[in-house]
C-alpha cells in the first residue's frame, strides 16, 4: 500500500463495499483519490471516475466507516479510513478542492 489511503481500526474490510476493481484499488491505495493518474481512454471519462469516488465514499460511510481527509508534510492529500488517532505525520484538514462532495450520489 501507498500513502494515498490509510486504513485505520475498522471493523469491516472496506473493500467488501467496493464495486469493482477501480474500487478496490482506491480503498488499497494504488490509484490516486483526485484522479490524477488516469491516462488514455480513461482519462476521458475523468467524470465518471469521480462519481464512482464519491459513491464508493458515501456506501462505506452509510455502513459505518468514517472517512476523512488528512494532509502529509510532503503537500498530499490522503484519504483515512476509520476510527482513531491520525499518524503523527498528518494533520486534520478540509477536504481538497477536488474531492468528492459526499453524498454526492441521487437515490437511484
């Protein structure tokens, strides 16, 4: 795992509520939260990306997972997943102006 996701106490694995590979490798912290490291194909559909964000965000919270933004030393943005203390090397921040407004998703 990388630093773009940090996984606290959880009582549920997150990835159960992932839809999808893309999914689970945000929850892993393999793909960046902002979108950034798409490239070709996908990156034309960079907005259907970021709802699959949001939503993924707004189903782990409405099953009890607390998620929130932090900010590193090093200028990134992660995101942190579940109860507890923050690592020592981050600080508690507002969401970044690209994050996902959560719930960002309409009842279907």
């Amino acid at each position: 795992m990388n630093d773009n996701t940090i996984l606290l106490d959880t009582p549920i694995d997150p990835t159960t509520y992932a839809r999808g590979c893309y999914q689970r490798e945000l929850i892993r912290g393999r793909r960046r939260w902002s979108g950034a490291d798409l490239a070709g194909a996908a990156r034309s559909y960079a907005g259907r990306y970021a709802r699959s964000r949001a939503g993924l965000v707004a189903r782990l919270q409405s099953h009890g997972i607390t998620c929130r933004w932090a900010h590193t030393a090093h200028d990134r943005f992660v995101l942190v997943m579940g109860d507890g203390d923050l690592p020592t090397d981050l600080a508690a921040c507002d969401a970044p102006r690209w994050a996902p407004v959560w719930p960002a998703i309409r009842a279907r």
